[in-house]
C-alpha cells in the first residue's frame, strides 16, 4: 500500500474574491475536448480571477488536491546537465576527486522516492480520468514544495454519480407548507438568510435519474448542482474507485467547494455563502437566535448539520431544566434558616464533643465547628432534591425523542478480508489494554485518595495556624482540582491510545471504525472523569470501620470519611470543579488558545511584507492550503456526551449543572461555528440520517442516571434517615432530635494503642465519650459497636426507595415516550402530501410525454453508464 506519498486536498471555501491569476506553470489534462463541449452549448468563459474555475473560465473546480514537490523535474534535469558539464571540466583541469558515498547514496534515494512517487500520482491521476473527471496541475513558485491537481465534474459524470448515490434533488413542483404558526411566532429568532425569505414555500424533491430528467429544472446545469453535492460527488465515488487500486495508499481528503447564489426578488445578489454563516452564526452578538441549520447543511452536509441541529435542540431544551434548577437551589437557600438539622448542628448548647478525623495528631472537635457545612449542604439536600430528580429523567426522555432524520448514511467497506483467526490476536490485545487503562484510572483515583489523607494529617501537625483553619475546605479544592488536571490530561493519552487500538482491529467499512472507535473512547473518557465522582459519592466514608477498629491501607493510612453533613457536599465540590474545569480550560480555552497560538507562531516566521504579498496574490484554495485540517466530529460529540453525564448522572446533588451547561453550550455553538467558519478547511459533505451511535449512548445514559440518581438519594443524601427518623422514632413527627440520632457513641479508653490524640485536653476538658457518625450500639450496650436496629430499618427503607424510584420514573419515562410520538403529526401530513405531489407530477409529465410523442417521435438518447468497475 502507498502510505508515503499522500495527496492532501485542501477546501476552496471562498472566504473572499481572489485579486490575482495563478503565475505559477499551470498544465491543464486535456482541456481542448471540454473547450470544444463548452463553446457548443451556451457556457460564456468567467473570469478565473473572481470564481474558482480553470484557467479557460469554463470548467469549474469541483475539488483540489494537494502534494509536495520536492524537487522540480524541469529543474533536476537542468541540475543534472550542469553537474555533467562541470565535472567535465574539472576533470580537464584537475585530479579526480571522490565523492563521498553517503551523501551520493542519499541523493539517489531521495531521486527514486521522488520518481516513484510522481509515478504512482500518475497513475492515479489516470484513474481518475477514466472515470470521467478533468484536471488541470499547477505547481507554481507562490507555495514552494506545494503542488495543486484541480478536479472538475463533467455534467455527465455528475448525473451518473448522482443517480449512483440516489441523490435527491429539488423538481419543478413547489408546494406550500402546512403548518407556518411557530415560524411566524418565533420570526425575531429566526437568522436572516435567503432561504428563510420564503419560509412558506418548498421544493418538492426526488431521487434524481437521468431518465426522468425532465422532472428537474435543467435550465441552468451550472447551480442544479450546489457546491457541497458536486465535491461530495467528486470525493465519494470516483475516488474511492482510484484510492482501491492495488497500487494506491489512503489518502486524507477535504473537499474543494465553490459559492452559491441566493436570490432575492428578481435580482441575484452575489452572496458567499460562507459570508453569510460568518454574520448570522458564527458571532456571539446573535446568540439568542436560531441557527440556520439549513445553509448549515447546504454547505458543510448533513453530518455536520445535524450536530449543530442535535446541539441547538439540546440547549433549548437545557433551559427548562436549567429554570428548575435554579429554583431548587433558591429553595434551598430560602429554607435554610428553618432547616431543623442545621440549627441543631449550629447550635452551641448542645455541646457534642466528635472524635477525631485522623490518628494522634487530630484532637477532639465540637460538632459546632461543622455549622458551616451542614448549612451549605442543605442548599443541595433539601425536600426538593427528589423532585428534581424526578423531573430531570423525564426531561431525558423528552430530550432523546426530538432527533432528526436526514439521508441514509453512506458507506464505503474496505479492501480488507481478514478472519476471526486474523482478529484473535487485535481483540486480545484491546481487551487486555482496556482493562489495564480502567485499572489506571483506579489507580490514579487511589492515589488522589491517599493525597487526601496525608495532606489532611499534615496539616494537623502544622504548627501554622493559617494551616489549620479550613483544613477540610483546603483539602477538598485542592484534590478536585488536582482530578481536573489528571482528566484533562489522561483525556489526551485516552484518545490516541483508543485510535491506536481501533486501527489494530482493522473494521470492514468507515462507519464500523468510527463506531468502534466512538465506543472506546468514550469507555475510556468516561471512566476518566467519573471515577472520582462514583468514589465519593458511593465509597467514600463507608469503608472506614470506627473508631478502635479502623481500616487502614498501604500500613498507616486510615481511609478518609465524610464530614457530618455527608458526603453531598463534596460530591458537588467535586461536580462544580470538574464541569466549569472542563468546559472552560479543555474545551474552549484549548479550542480558542491553540489554534491561536499556532497561527501567532505561523505569523511570527513569515515577514510582514512577504505576508501581505502573499495575501494578494494566493488565491482561494492556496490561503486554504494554511487551514487547520478537519479532524472530524467526534471530539464535538464527546464533550457534549461527557457533559450530559454530567447533567443527568449526578443531577441529584448538584442541581445548577443544567445552567452552567446550558451557558457553556450558547458559546460553544458560537465557538464551533467561528472555528468552522474561519479555522478549519471545509470538511467532505457526508449524508447523514441520525448521529448515530451518539443517541445510542446518550440512551444508555438516560438509563443509568435513573439508578444512579436514585442511589445518591438514598445513599448519599440525608434524605431516607430523616424521613425514616420522622416517621418511625421522632417523639414530635419533627425532625427535632435528628442529629442526636445519627450520632453513636464511644468510649475513648478503647482506643487502639498509639491511635489516641496526642493532645487530649485540646478543648480544655478530659473527654471520656466521643461521638461519631454511625448507626451503633452504645459501649455500655450487650453488643457494644454492633450495627443497631435502626441501621438495618434505614438501610431497608433506602433499598426499598431505590425499588421504587427507579420503578416509577422508568413506567413515567415511557409513558412520556409513548405520548410524544417520534414524528409530529404536521411533518406526517406534510411527507403524505409529497407523496401525493410525487404521483401527481408524475401523472401531468406522463402526459405531456404523450401529447409530445403525437408531434414527433424522437429516439431516445443512449445514457452513458459507469464503469464496469463500479458495478
């Protein structure tokens, strides 16, 4: 296979009018046959200074490729004489001298590679030819190193290959569309194109078929075609025809694309329409309008289109989810001064000495000290949390149902046969490098466990004061952002090791490798980011023994528990930091920052002069050349899949992630927009009917934050003990006396050896019984420091509550998803009338068949077919 050579190819997207012709050698393959065709017919020649076309004016450039031209062949034979003189001569006037071996050696390698290469771009420039498609070469001095191959489409080769793909493409019939209410209401948002000017009125379409041409409007064959369906044409099949070929390597494609027209009124106004999508999409003064999703799709396809569609009804539907939010937060902080518990906790005469959070070094602390944070939790753990909980799985379920559908998606299987056999060895190794990289992810999260730990003791023992006031504050931020950190970064690895496995798998076709490649990266990022979450709101504080009889790992570590309040609050600390961390630092300081700082680094080596020459004469597809290539969707999907977990998994605990996500994700369409628009080079229009595996995933994780939701109420939460406590052993049916009812007992004299606080009269008294968290006998019981009844009666209430929630909110989410059906009743309607128009057109040009063939009896035209190689 040729995996040296690599044509790139580089997209013309227009993002101005080129002031200057191409001075470079331009050598046109065989141009005189498509002169001759296009001076018959009425094709007037353009000026190749404003439009992409071929150096005749006629011949529009479908698609560009690129390559690198290491050395002229003019120039390596001129070399090559001069060098022949100049030895001769010196071999007249002096001693032979040897020429050293190496250098000569490389030189000649440098030569073969060089010819081999143009050898194989020959061939496969052939290839092309055979399949109908016009070139013409240009290697100019403008760019050194850089040549250009530009691709035309013939009108003959378009109507095949569109036929080929059942491309449909818009008939005369034009139909009026039924329901215009919400366009009407929601006119302010709507952006401002041309194809929104006329919002009442559609084309009807049709799988386009060289038979049936007379359904089309064919009267200018220039723009039947648009820019995106003739690139897309170019790259897709006659391509693949040239790229299977034994001689052939793969090869990195973006797509060579011209300006569109769109009319208003009578007059056609000249509008690229990339100048378009740069004012009403991708600015950030717009952010509360629509996007035009339709130019969208015209220009960069239908996958892209439908991420940015996917992302825009995603967003909207954030907001109510967001409102919601927002008012269980306010409600909160509302009710926290009447919050019962946290009145006990604040209150000083109820004098509850704790035991210490760690071995000798910590001392015994009153429960007062801890006012804070139980206040603080409250704002999260509140009688609203479950509502909310409620409410967001079933704003899942509505989210999910509003998808769009678009064009089957196409394509292309592989020249590989391999057997199971042939994969045994690939599956083993990914099966074994995915459990390594999980268990790294453990060990990573292990080792921010044992940070915790030994800061916190640390800390104690500094003789500092500064240092040991808001030690767990301190703890707690510094290890969610040390997580933040390692997620960012193991992100990274995660995603060329998960590539890298793909590609040792060998799929069939392109949609099994992304697919196989969407799976394990989003395994893996997954894993990354949720690890630490899962730890501390499932584990954390509930391995830790008692006091006496601690669990202790690595020797000395005892493993770190909760603050009174819980671990809620933690959790969300941990939430809060990784969600704005990620958004802001990976995925738009790092969209923004890096292509900035790349180009600031590509400013800084060409002189300011030479830049400003260079802008006036390169034209479009040369500026192109200098984009940032089009890496594909799957990071876009990834964060927003990673963000969803977020919103959903975890909503229970942290009920402002629907805002912070709903704010993250009006810039992120802009962001993306801006780095479409002026970043990257235009990506191949790839047709598209969902987003495939993505939904696949996102209904996964629809089903998991029930359960998860429902653990972290009954777990995590103070929820299930304070209902059980008022209902079952609460003298007043109050919540008074609910902290004395969480807390056990111990006597201090049962301490192991060399565990018990060094300074033992730290709060100016002699303590003989401690407090902590815990459902225990009393030591003065019959089975001192035995789970007691009320444990077990709370741990079967919490069981009981999971059963439940997960019971109910799944029979909701499905009646929900029974209600709302997948496709309105309007678009219903409206697809049974295109039918209906679709016969109806049929019948009327059946007809006028008739009527003309009582005229005149012409024979039809022979269709030229394609190639016996592409059958």
């Amino acid at each position: 296979m040729w995996r040296n050579e690599k044509y790139e190819t580089v997209p013309l997207d227009v993002k101005g009018i080129d002031e200057d012709n191409s001075k470079g050698t331009t050598d046109s393959l065989y141009p005189q046959a498509a002169l001759r065709k296009a001076q018959q017919g009425n094709e007037r020649p353009k000026d190749p200074k404003l439009w992409p076309y071929f150096q005749d004016g006629l011949r529009r450039i479908d698609y560009v490729l690129t390559y690198h031209v290491q050395k002229p062949q003019s120039t390596r034979k001129q070399s090559a004489k001069s060098c022949l003189c100049f030895k001769f001569r010196r071999e007249q006037s002096s001693p032979p001298v040897h020429e050293d071996p190496e250098l000569a050696a490389q030189e000649q390698r440098l030569d073969y590679h060089e010819d081999d290469q143009r050898l194989r771009r020959e061939e496969f420039e052939e290839n092309l030819r055979e399949m109908g498609l016009e070139m013409e070469r240009e290697e100019g001095n403008k760019i050194p190193g850089v040549g250009f191959l530009k691709i035309h489409a013939p009108w003959e080769v378009l109507c095949r290959e569109a036929e080929f793909m059942k491309l449909k493409m818009p008939t005369f019939k034009v139909f009026v569309l039924v329901n215009m209410f919400v366009q009407k209401v929601t006119a302010t948002l709507q952006p401002k194109v041309g194809e929104n000017r006329v919002e009442n009125e559609k084309y009807l379409s049709y799988p386009f078929s060289r038979e049936k041409q007379h359904l089309f409007d064919l009267s200018d064959r220039n723009s039947f075609f648009d820019s995106k369906t003739r690139s897309s044409i170019v790259s897709t099949n006659p391509f693949r025809k040239a790229f299977c070929l034994p001689s052939q390597g793969q090869f990195k494609t973006k797509c060579h694309l011209s300006p569109d027209l769109i009319t208003k009124g009578p007059d056609v106004i000249l509008i690229l329409s990339l100048q378009i999508l740069c004012e009403e999409w991708a600015s950030y003064s717009i952010f509360y309008k629509y996007q035009p999703i339709g130019l969208i799709r015209k220009y960069f396809g239908e996958k892209v289109g439908l991420y940015f569609a996917w992302l825009g009804v995603y967003t909207q539907m954030l907001i109510p989810a967001a409102i919601v939010g927002v008012i269980v937060f306010l409600y909160g902080c509302v009710t926290v001064e009447d919050n019962i518990p946290s009145m006990e906790v604040c209150d000083e005469r109820n004098n509850i000495t704790m035991c210490p959070i760690c071995d000798r070094v910590c001392s015994y602390w009153k429960l007062v000290t801890a006012c804070g944070t139980a206040r603080a939790s409250h704002l999260f753990d509140n009688a609203a949390t479950v509502f909310f909980a409620i409410f967001m799985a079933l704003w899942e379920i509505c989210a999910l149902i509003l998808h769009f559908c678009f064009n089957s998606l196409h394509t292309h299987p592989q020249n590989v046969k391999l057997t199971c056999r042939d994969r045994m060895p690939a599956y083993m190794t990914i099966i074994v490098m995915m459990v390594f990289l999980i268990c790294v992810t453990l060990a990573i999260v292990f080792g921010v466990v044992l940070y915790r730990v030994s800061i916190m003791t640390a800390l104690h023992m500094s003789s500092t004061p500064s240092f040991r006031t808001n030690i767990r504050a301190t703890v707690k931020t510094t290890a969610a952002i040390i997580n933040l950190i390692i997620i960012i970064i193991m992100d990274e690895v995660y995603g060329a090791i998960a590539r890298w496995l793909t590609i040792m798998e060998v799929p069939k076709t392109d949609k099994s490798f992304e697919e196989r490649l969407i799976f394990k990266t989003f395994i893996l990022k997954f894993a990354n980011a949720f690890t630490p979450i899962v730890y501390l709101a499932f584990f954390r504080g509930r391995i830790i023994g008692r006091p006496g009889k601690y669990i202790y790992v690595m020797g000395s570590y005892r493993m770190e528990e909760c603050a009174h309040a819980g671990c809620l609050m933690e959790l969300c600390i941990q939430l809060c930091i990784t969600m704005l961390g990620k958004q802001l630092i990976q995925n738009n300081l790092f969209e923004i920052g890096v292509p900035k700082l790349k180009k600031m680094l590509r400013q800084r080596k060409i002189d300011k002069k030479h830049q400003e020459e260079l802008d006036k004469t390169l034209h479009r597809h040369e500026k192109d050349h200098f984009l940032g290539p089009f890496v594909g969707l799957n990071p876009e999907y990834m964060e927003m899949i990673i963000q969803f977990g977020m919103v959903t998994l975890f909503v229970a605990s942290f009920p402002l992630a629907p805002l912070f996500a709903l704010l993250n994700n009006i810039i992120e369409i802009r962001l993306d927009a801006k780095k479409f628009v002026t970043e990257l080079r235009r990506p191949i229009a790839v047709r598209a009917k969902d987003i495939g595996i993505w939904y696949t995933l996102l209904r996964g994780l629809s089903k998991v934050a029930v359960i998860v939701n429902a653990f972290v109420i009954s777990f995590t939460s103070d929820f299930i003990p304070r209902l059980v406590y008022q209902y079952m052993y609460s003298p007043d049916g109050t919540l008074h006396g609910f902290v004395n009812h969480t807390l056990s007992y111990f006597n201090v004299s049962h301490f192991q050896p060399g565990t018990e606080p060094t300074e033992s009269m730290h709060l100016g008294y002699k303590v003989e019984v401690c407090r902590y968290k815990d459902y225990r006998d009393p030591p003065w019981s019959d089975t001192p420091y035995e789970f007691s009844r009320q444990f077990w009666a709370i741990l079967a209430a919490r069981l009981a509550f999971v059963i439940v929630f997960q019971n109910v909110v799944m029979l909701m989410s499905d009646f929900v998803d029974w209600l709302i059906p997948d496709i309105p009743k309007d678009i219903s309607i409206q697809i049974h009338n295109e039918r209906n128009l679709i016969v109806e057109l049929f019948m009327k040009q059946e007809q006028g068949k008739k009527y003309r063939n009582t005229i005149g009896d012409p024979s039809p035209q022979p269709l030229r077919s394609r190639p016996s190689s592409q059958a």
